[in-house]
C-alpha cells in the first residue's frame, strides 16, 4: 500500500491550475498530432519538446506524456471515418472501424475505441503504479556488469525478435552506437570520430536525429500518396456513449486478454504496432461467429485499440524503472529527462519522488480527462481533415526546424535535420528499422559506460558477465534471444529429421 | 428493408480533393534494389572511415581497460559485415524483377518538399526563422497546393505570428533572427 500513498502525493504535485493547463494542451497538441497526416507520436512529442525546455521537469513531462496520449487518442478518429490510420498501431482499427462507420455506427465505433484506449492504459497504469517501484529498487543493486547485460538484453531482443531482415536490424543498431560514440569519449575525454570538425566535438544529438527520421522523411513519404480523402462526419450523443458501455462488459475476455498482450509487448520492445494487430487475430481466432470480424464488429475495434494504448503506456514502465525505453516515443521522453538535468535510471524514484509520481498520476488524470475530452470533441478534431496538406506540410517543416534548432542553438543541427530526413526516407523505403536506430542512438553511451565500467572492474576479464547468477542469466537470454532464429529453425529441423525418421515405421 | 437501411447509411461526409496526386502508371524512376545496394555501399564506406578513425584513436587495450576507440571499432567491423551481407544477398538476387523505389510523378512530388525546405534552410541564416517560414509556408501554399493568394499570404503571416509569440516572447526559446526582428527590436 505504499503506492497508493506515494499515488496521492503525486496527485498532490499534480493539482495545480498550472500543471492542469499544460495538462490540457498536452492532450489537445497531441490529439492534432494524432490526426494529422505526416505527423505520429514520436515525432510530434520530439518537435514539441524545445517547448519545454524552460519548464520544470515536473509540468514537461506531464505536457509531453500528455501528448502521447492525444496521439494515442487521435489516430482511432482517423482510422474509424476516413479509413486512414493516422498512426501505424491504429492499423487494425480500421478493419472493423472503418465498416461501421460505413453502416453509420461511426459514433459507436469511436466510442468504443476512446473506451477502450482508456481500459488499455488503464490496465498499464495500474501495472506500472504496483511493479516500477519494485523493479526499480531490486535495480538499485545492480552495478555496471547488471546494466550493461540489461542493455545487451534490450539489444539483442531487436534483432532476434524483430520481424524485418536482421542483417537490416543490425545495420541500424550498429550505425546508431556508432553515432551515439561520436565526440568526446566519457571514460578517457578522448575525441573519437569527430574528423577536427567542432560541430561534431559536441557529439550527434538524439533529438536531432529523431526530428530529421521522423519529422522531415514523414513528410516526405506523406507526399508521395495520394492525399486525397472521403470519410464521414461523426458526433457522439450520451445516448450512443452510454449504450456502448451497457454493452462493454460482455467483451470483458476480450478486454483483459489485449491489455495482457498489450502490457507485454509494451514492456517488451514489441511495440504497440504488433500488440495491435496480435490482439486483433487473437480476438478472431477465439471469436465463435468468425466471419463476422472485418464487417464491423465491435470487438474488432475493442481488441487492437486497448492493445495499442495498453502497450504504449506500459512501454514507459522499463524507461522509469531502468532507464531502458520500451518504444520509440518512450526513447524521445528519456531523451527529454536528460535535457532537463534527470539522469534516467532507478535512482529517479529514490532521488526525484516528486517527478515520478506525478507523471503516474498524470497518466490516471490525462486518460480520464482525454477520454471525456475526445468524446467531446470528436466533429472539431475530423474537420481539422480538412485543411489541406499543402498548408500542413511546410508548418510541418518550420516546426521540425525550430525544434532541432532549439536543442543547442546551432545551425549545424538544422543541416544535420535535413540529412536525417532523407536517411530516414530512404531507410524505410529499403527497409531498415528505425526503432533499432533510435534506440541505440539513445543509449549507446550509457551502454558503452557500464561495459568498460566493467571491463575496467574486471580486468578485462569478460567472464564479469557471468560472475554471478542475476548478470549470468540475463547475458545467457540475451545471446539467446540474438541467435534465436537459428536456434528455432535448427529446433524445427531436428523436429522434421525426427519425423522423417519416424515415418518409414508408420 | 435493404432499401431502408440504405437510407439511413446517407451520412454527411468530409471530402479532400488532391488536384496533383501521383499518377499510379507513373515509370519507376529506380529499383529498389538499386536504392539498397546504393546505400549498403554508402554505409560500407562509413564503416570504413569510422573504422580507420577509431583504430587512429585507439582501438586496444591500456592500462585502464578498453581504448576510447574500441567499441567503436569493432561496431564497425559489424556494420561493415552487415553490409556486405545485404550487398551479396541483393547480388544473388539480381536476376529477378526488382520492386520500384520510386516513380516518376511520386519522385517530383517529393522534391517539391525537398527543394523548398532546402531553401527554406539556406534562407533561415540570412532572413532569420521566422521571416524565413513566411516565405516557406506563403509559397508552398500558393504554387504547390494551388491556394488562393491572399489566403496563402495570411495563413503565413497568421503562422509566423504565431510562433513568434510563442517561441521568442512566451517560452524564451531563441530562433535565428534577420533584419526584420532587428527592426523591431529583437
């Protein structure tokens, strides 16, 4: 019960006319981002983060999380009325969302998604609310051998499990650590990589980086669709809202079993794209009258959308309590926490309480009040649809540019955007990963650390790694999860020799 | 009942036309294998440089334990292979239809942002940000997206506004700033 007292008191820090206000321009910024096209949640929290730098910690991590959920919000409006998914998790929305809307059930199909959405992070909160504070303080013991097998598990885990070209995955990974080293070496003061040039002495920021990747490229693969667009116009009554949740409980398996595949994946680097689209087929798969499913039922809105809002939250549980984002928007919220002076890691419920709990209640109070809010407001945010992309994309641009330029006030940054934009273009057209890449680029530094911290403490003895049996383990699952595919297929093909063998007999 | 329904399915719609969408016959411009082995070589020689640097800086092992360029080096060396193993794995395939990268009509359109926010950037040191976004947003609207003048010249000027206020006086977050500003006193 000591949560739910450290709860109250980040409610305490939250209830302030102040924090609330940013609280609502968070949501409101953030549910724009979401419906927009061109513009995602990563993104539109990494180009509204110079916004905060003057701000205390506290209300820029309220604004910015509250953002998240916007978008989170904000992509079922589009995916249910115009069958375009404004984000890539709301993917799966559309296939039973956009029918409805069809049949004009457009109002019960939103109401079911902002429900669930809220059910989803809910259930997330509650996760992160009862076990962050356990895991980080089992965390407080760990020295630099612990964290750097905990990075090689978060690592490891994109290549093995990641569902793109691995050799693409590892492209990625390995240029994001490279670039992550350039400038001056921490441990030694040495410059590496920076060719006598001063705008690279200060190192390649992140923020930077993910501007141009998922600013600028976004913009630039957004224009080459056809932006043309038809869909309905939808505004929900009490009556629809309060039917909906009559009908809700029924649903209750399906429900619980996508905040479960949502809360994993969002731990996990799965993310809330597959959490989505995994709940969906699930939802299917257990559901008596199958066909049904792509004609616009209501399960196959509940399904994905609580999924992707389960996962999209929990994916700041690993962020809080280690200092390992689950997801890319979480990566751009630890970038936030170093620019205003936090150092991400357990320490920060031991060091920062205020901070913390605050930003937990605020994932309570911000999913309450985004609910009511997009419940409200759903005919205002369709018609921003309206507005054609030919105005968006350049105030796109302007912002990506103040953004990154606001980080360390350098035109070098600008130029360094733009490069970005075009790498991040062309690595989606050819299929390299870019969570891999932002991952990496974020934490290459702190992994770098810990493992000459260790080398250092060891003598470069590598068996550090496995000197007792927490460090021996999470290294062991990390080679495990790297060499997985192999270790899967020669598991399969022992299989089918067995079978061959066996089959003569038969 | 069909018929009744169907009544009831007349819902008000929200409608966007895009008079310059991309032709979907447009000719593909390149491959995207090309693209792919293009950049593979690109990153090749990345690794290369980095490699070479961080084996200058010191890629071994001293008294205190590994060199600043160890990691770093043999990071490298991973990326290097990696890259090998996509251009070899492209090469073998090299006998089957390739999948466009991007056609004509989609390349033109992606160069109509490119181009102007290149300008945009070059222009930003001189003109300052803000003065630099009007130009940026007034043009793009007017020649691209075909929108009234007058609409187009005051969305800008509304936009620009905007972000004055809010960067330069609300949040004290410090732009580049031209003649203009220095007119008025920033």
């Amino acid at each position: 019960m000591e949560a739910f007292g450290l709860l109250l008191y980040g409610f305490s820090v939250l209830l302030t006319w102040k924090t609330l206000a940013l609280m609502m321009v968070g949501l409101i910024l953030g549910i724009f981002v979401g419906v927009l096209p061109g513009l995602g949640g990563p993104n539109g929290v990494a180009i509204l983060l110079p916004l905060t730098f003057t701000m205390d910690p506290t209300s820029a991590i309220v604004m910015l999380s509250c953002i998240y959920w916007g978008a989170l919000f904000g992509g079922a409006i589009t995916s249910i009325l115009f069958n375009i998914p404004g984000e890539a998790w709301s993917v799966a929305t559309t296939f039973d969302g956009y029918p409805m809307a069809q049949q004009g059930k457009a109002a019960e199909a939103l109401t079911a998604a902002f429900t669930s959405s809220f059910i989803g992070s809910f259930v997330a909160v509650l996760l992160i609310t009862f076990l962050a504070p356990g895991i980080a303080s089992f965390a407080l013991k760990f020295g630099p051998p612990e964290f750097f097998a905990v990075y090689l598990l978060t690592f490891c885990s994109f290549v093995g499990l990641g569902r793109e070209e691995k050799h693409k995955t590892i492209i990625s990974m390995a240029l994001g650590l490279l670039l992550a080293g350039v400038g001056m070496d921490t441990v030694s003061g040495q410059l590496r990589m920076t060719f006598g040039s001063d705008n690279l002495l200060r190192g390649i920021n992140f923020l930077v980086a993910v501007i141009g990747l998922f600013g600028i490229s976004e913009i630039l693969l957004t224009m080459e669709e056809r932006l043309a667009l038809r869909g309905h116009v939808a505004k929900i009554s009490l009556r629809v809202v309060l039917k909906v949740w009559k009908e809700m409980p029924r649903y209750w398996v399906t429900l619980l079993r996508s905040s479960a595949i949502g809360c994993w994946l969002g731990i996990t680097p799965g993310g809330a794209i597959a959490a989505s689209f995994m709940s969906y087929n699930l939802a299917k798969r257990f559901s008596k009258d199958k066909d049904s499913f792509g004609k616009g039922r209501i399960e196959g809105v509940f399904a994905p959308e609580t999924a992707a809002h389960a996962s999209g939250t929990s994916a700041l549980l690993p962020m809080l309590a280690l200092g390992i984002p689950g997801s890319g928007t979480a990566a751009i919220l630890l970038g936030g926490l170093m620019v205003w002076g936090l150092n991400p890691g357990p320490l920060l419920f031991v060091e920062h309480k205020g901070f913390v709990w605050g930003l937990i209640a605020s994932m309570y109070l911000g999913n309450v009040v985004g609910l009511v809010l997009v419940l409200t407001t759903v005919p205002v945010f369709a018609a921003v649809l309206r507005v054609p992309f030919s105005a968006i994309a350049p105030m796109i641009v302007v912002s990506c540019a103040i953004g990154a330029y606001a980080i360390q006030n350098a035109m070098f940054d600008i130029w360094l955007m733009l490069v970005f934009g075009v790498v991040g273009y062309v690595f989606k057209k050819i299929g390299i990963p870019l969570a891999p890449f932002t991952l990496a680029l974020v934490l290459g530094n702190r992994a770098e650390d810990s493992f000459r911290l260790s080398m250092i403490g060891s003598a470069g003895d590598m068996r550090v790694f496995w000197s007792n049996g927490l460090v021996g383990s999470i290294t062991t699952l990390a080679l495990i999860l790297l060499f997985w595919p192999i270790i899967s297929g020669g598991i399969g093909w022992i299989r089918s020799a067995f079978r061959q063998d066996a089959s003569p007999l038969a | 009942m069909a018929s009744k329904s169907e009544a009831e399915i007349v819902v008000a719609e929200i409608v966007v036309e895009d008079p310059t969408a991309p032709a979907s016959d447009s000719p593909a411009v390149t491959t995207r294998r090309t693209v792919d082995v293009v950049a593979s070589f690109f990153l090749l020689a990345l690794a290369g440089l980095l490699a070479f640097d961080n084996w200058r800086t010191g890629m071994g092992w001293d008294a205190t334990g590994p060199q600043a360029g160890y990691l770093p080096f043999y990071l490298s060396v991973i990326l290097a292979a990696a890259c090998l193993y996509g251009i070899g794995k492209e090469f073998l395939a090299r006998g089957q239809a390739g999948e466009t990268f991007v056609t004509r009509d989609q390349f033109r359109r992606v160069l109509q942002v490119f181009v102007p926010t290149l300008l945009f950037c070059l222009f930003m040191q001189w003109l300052g940000l803000y003065v630099a976004s009007f130009l940026l947003v007034a043009g793009f609207m007017a020649v691209i997206g075909r929108i009234a003048t007058w609409k187009s010249v005051l969305t800008a000027f509304l936009f620009s506004l905007a972000m004055f206020v809010t960067f330069e006086i609300a949040f004290d977050v410090i732009m580049p700033k031209g003649p203009l500003e220095a007119l008025f006193g920033h």
